[in-house]
C-alpha cells in the first residue's frame, strides 16, 4: 500500500517533496521523486511484498515508467504466465508483474488482475501516460487537469493549492455525508470513477476516459441452494487465501458481526500460523460487541487483542479525521475505524476486513425497509398522497420515517435513492443531478432489493464504505484487504437468487449457513449493533459546548447552499432532546473543521 504522484507542472524538487510529506503516513518506508523529461514521479512505499530496495518505486521496464499503490493479488500467476511467454523478473513484487503485464498487453492487463489499485505509466517514447484504478474503487485516485498541465495523486491534500470550493459538491455532501466520485470538494479536482482507465496524449494534452468494468444486467442462475453455498464457500475461501500473501506480519478484524468472523474462521482454517484479531470494545453498552468477539476468537483459536475506549478517546480523534480524510467525510464510524487500526498496527502491518459483505449479501437495515414497504408502492401514486397526511398516519399509528417515504414516493427507484440522499433537507435550493452519475442501477434488474444492492455497490461502498477504510488504515500505515471486495465474489452474488441472501428476518442467510461450520449459530444469529458512536448523546452533552463553537453564524454563512434558519432549528430541537437530527448537526460540524483545517 503505497501514495503515487505523477504531474508535468514544474515543480522544484521540494515543492514536490512537500506534498508526498503531508501524506506520508501512506507509505512510510521509503520516499522517492524522478524526474524524466519534463514530467515528475513521485512515490510513497508501504513494503508488504519483497522488502528489499530493488521493489522501490518508481520501476522502469523497457522506457516505461511506473507509480502504483495496491495489491494485484493474483501476482504469481500472471508471473508465472508471463514467465513462459519469454519475460524475466529480477524482483518478488507485484509492481513489476503489473508493469511487464502492461507492457505485453496494454489496457488488456485489466481484464486479467485481481486486487485493488490506483497507478499510472508514463510512456516516454509515445509521451503519452495510461493511468487505471480498480474495479471496486478500493484505492483512491484524484486527478486535475487543464489546457496544458495535470497533476495526480493518492489523496487530494497535495492537489489544494489555489483551488476554489466546489459548491455543487458541497451540497452533494449535505445531501449523502459523502462526496462521490467524479466530484471532489475543489473545483477542476476531479476523482477517476472505478473500473476505469485514462490515457493522456501529453502531445496534444487529448484525454481519453474509457470505462473497463462494471455491474451488468443479473442473469440468474439455476442452482440449488446447498450447490451455490459450497460455491461460495470455495470461492471465498480463495479470496481469503489470495489476500494472505504478505512479506510483514498480517492479522484479521473481528467484530460481533457475520461477515468478519466468516473472513477471520476461514483464514484461520487456512493459514499455516495461529493468526492475529483485534476488535474494539466501548464502554456503552449499546455500542459495544467485544464479548461476542472474544467468543468468536476463542473458537478459532486466533490470538485476540480488544481495546476498550470510551467517549474521550474516540473524541481525540477528530483532528486526525480531518487530517487524512482530506475531503469532508460524515461516516462517524470512520473514528473507531481510525482507533481500531493505530491498535493493530503495534502488532501486524496488513489486516483482513469484512468490509463488502453487507452490500453483496444483503445486511443492511434498509432491505428489511424495502422489504416490508413494497407492497405499499403498489398502490396508486394518487391514493398513497392522500393517505399520507398526518391524519391517515395517525390514525394506523404509522409514523415510521420509511412509511411516509413510501406513501409520499412516486416509483420504487426514488424510494431506493431516498436512502442514500436526503434529497436536499438541509438546502436552499434542491439539487439532485449528481445521482445522473449513477443511474445504470435502474436497469441491471427487476427486484427491488436487488437494485438497492446494486446502488450500494455503485454509491456507497466506493464513496464511504472503502473512503473510510483506506484512509484510517493509511493514517497508521496499515493495509486492509477485504476478500468480500473481491470481483469474482460481487459478480457471483448477483447471480444468486435473492431469497438466499436475504429472507425476512434471516439477512445474509448464505453467509450465515456457510459460517456454523465454523461457529455455533446460537452466537451469532442476533442483531448486529453496527460499528457506530453515540453521536447524538454526545452532541447534547460532553460536545455540546464544542459543536455550538463550532457551528457558530460566521461559519454558517460561509457554506453554500445552506438553509441556515432550519438548520438552527433542528439543531435547537435535537438539543432539547426533541428529535435526534445527529447525521445532520454532525454533517456541518465535520465541514466546519475541513474548512477551519484547510483555510477556507
């Protein structure tokens, strides 16, 4: 896991030196910036595969350069197809398997590496560069371009200077506690969407974005349920077994939850060695799966280590948010993430996550939500406005959030979209565009829970769910590898009915079934308490004081778009413990210290 910098801007050798040090913490272990013609490549090193110098970055094979961050997990077969079609390596890294790779088949490397990454090749004799990220967008890749000049990196802290905010995303934001790709925080700084490659002709300065994968339309399998579960279980099995190739000491994160003890029992089973886990205990009890972790840990007989915190460690790490989060980033379990991973890495560089596994296999509360809620779209659109005054609501003691959406709701898509956007409640003027973006889910297939799924994938999991993993494990220079972020795993869910993911009251039926072969499912078949902070309790009381500073009327004004009387009002409201309007006080809070942080 590593930082890339690639520009032809000319830069002196410190100003460049300057931005790889404001994100250092990505890769560590060693600093480097060449210089050929007139462009500049930079590179940051985090060593997990072949320690040794001759693995450091930038490579060069044949004219080409590189700067990569990521793992290509598949390496040593595509090293070793290589090696029968004549090539030779002088290195065990996957860095020169992915630049000889593309070397022998230009962009049709893509087609053939599994992982995650983010990398460009400059080409000095074409002066051209081809640059690609991953199909999942697990690892970050930020880009500014203009007439003459660009300029790309890992994170966007080194790309700020002279940069304009982007109002447009700053009400992107509002609306969904993230900012999602092509849109960043600043204007002319845009993010490569996943599956994607850019070619730049710097003869010309013509850029080309082509897109190399993406989800397509579900064509169903005809498959029992216990021949998809042993499927599944295989290839999961491989997705692990891949992502515990390491040179350093790699572990595994357990929480309470079904899709982190499936990837910690199978590594387990399948690595040679009693392997490491590390969970997070909170001393409120409501938050807190550090018992049912240790049980799970003793099971399969990992070595564990659960670090306890309470409001004032979780709190200490605001600042750090700010600092390598880089863009305005709501997800406020990203600051237990950053706890969990400045606990890991005293022991272990690499870690494996369950991270994905709620988007293929249907975890979230939501499709509970869309399950129970569909027959009401059924009903004329006409009918369902009327029965959704207050009165109707009332009288049939149904005053659930999901409930009005879905009477007041006109298709079943802008019920899916509602739960990932707020559709402008904190604007002055709604703006909707954005979602243009990510449209394509409307038409992949016909079940709605499916379809949310698929908007999942396409939405959040890039835009929040990887944002935070990469960054608070960055921020201690860890590298996390999820096996349910694996390619083959996503395209092989779709293909499986939705009833053996997801069935009232039985969320990720597979995976559990697949996970009492290795834990008693009396342990673990409860409901999730989610990877979250008391928020709300603290905004009224131990940062209350520090929220009322912050979101104070200079800074109010300074936001675009901002309905600033209804903020207050909800703010007043949930201060008076009224409502809990937490995801939106805590939204404006985190954009108040990005702006504070970064000058604004």
């Amino acid at each position: 896991m590593c930082g890339i910098y690639f520009t032809n801007i000319p830069y002196r050798r410190e100003e460049v030196k300057s931005k790889l040090q404001s994100i250092s913490f990505r890769g560590p272990d060693h600093m480097e910036i060449q210089q050929i013609n007139d462009f500049t490549l930079g590179h940051l090193r985090l060593s997990i595969l072949d320690l040794d110098k001759r693995s450091n970055q930038p490579m060069q094979y044949k004219g080409l350069h590189i700067v990569y961050n990521g793992e290509i997990y598949n390496y040593l077969a595509l090293k070793e197809e290589l090696t029968e079609l004549g090539y030779t390596f002088h290195t065990e890294s996957d860095t020169e398997v992915l630049l000889i790779g593309y070397y022998h088949w230009k962009e049709g490397v893509l087609e053939k590496i599994n992982g995650m990454f983010a990398f460009s090749i400059y080409d000095p004799d074409n002066n051209s560069s081809f640059s690609a990220r991953d199909r999942l967008g697990v690892k970050p890749f930020y880009y500014y371009l203009n007439d003459e000049h660009f300029e790309i990196c890992s994170q966007i802290k080194p790309l700020l200077e002279n940069k304009t905010i982007n109002e447009e995303a700053v009400s992107i934001y509002l609306d969904c506690m993230f900012i999602p790709s092509p849109y960043t925080i600043v204007n002319d700084v845009y993010k490569l969407p996943p599956g994607c490659f850019m070619i730049i002709d710097h003869k010309t300065n013509a850029v080309q974005i082509d897109q190399y994968w993406d989800l397509k339309k579900v064509k169903q399998r005809n498959i029992s349920y216990n021949k998809a579960k042993e499927e599944l279980h295989e290839l999961l099995t491989d997705a692990v077994k891949i992502r515990l190739r390491s040179d350093v000491p790699i572990g595994s994160f357990l929480s309470g939850g079904i899709d982190s003890a499936l990837v910690s029992s199978i590594a387990s089973k399948i690595s040679p060695d009693k392997i490491n886990t590390f969970s997070i205990g909170f001393d409120h009890p409501d938050y807190d799966e550090s018992a049912l972790a240790e049980q799970y840990a003793e099971i399969i007989k990992s070595n564990h280590t659960t670090t306890f915190c309470n409001s004032s460690d979780i709190l200490g790490l605001v600042e750090k948010l700010t600092a390598v989060y880089d863009e305005p980033f709501a997800d406020s379990s990203a600051l237990p993430s950053l706890l969990l991973n400045s606990v890991a890495k005293k022991h272990i560089t690499v870690a494996l996550s369950g991270d994905g596994g709620d988007e293929s296999f249907l975890g979230y509360t939501h499709f509970d939500s869309l399950h129970r809620n569909q027959p009401i779209m059924h009903i004329p659109y006409f009918i369902r406005k009327f029965l959704s005054r207050p009165f109707f609501l009332n009288l049939i003691n149904q005053n659930s959030h999901r409930v009005r959406n879905a009477l007041n709701t006109k298709t079943e898509n802008d019920f899916i979209e509602n739960i990932f956007s707020r559709k402008g409640f904190l604007l002055k003027k709604k703006r909707q565009d954005w979602m243009r973006h990510f449209q394509d889910y409307k038409h992949w297939s016909k079940h709605i829970i499916q379809r949310a799924a698929d908007l999942n994938i396409k939405l959040w999991l890039e835009n929040d769910s990887n944002v935070k993993v990469d960054r608070a494990s960055m921020a201690y220079s860890v590298e996390v590898r999820s096996p349910f972020l694996d390619y083959r795993v996503i395209e092989y869910a779709r293909t499986l009915p939705v009833n053996f993911r997801y069935q009232k009251g039985n969320q990720k039926r597979i995976l559990k079934d697949i996970l009492e072969e290795y834990i008693p499912r009396e342990l673990f078949n409860k409901p999730k308490k989610g990877f979250s902070v008391p928020i709300a309790y603290w905004i009224r009381n131990e940062l209350k004081s520090e929220f009322k500073q912050a979101l104070n009327d200079e800074f109010l004004k300074k936001v675009p778009n901002l309905n600033i009387e209804k903020f207050k009002r909800i703010f007043q409201e949930h201060l008076d413990g009224q409502s809990d309007h937490s995801p939106n006080i805590w939204k404006l809070y985190v954009l108040s210290k990005w702006y504070e942080k970064y000058g604004y």
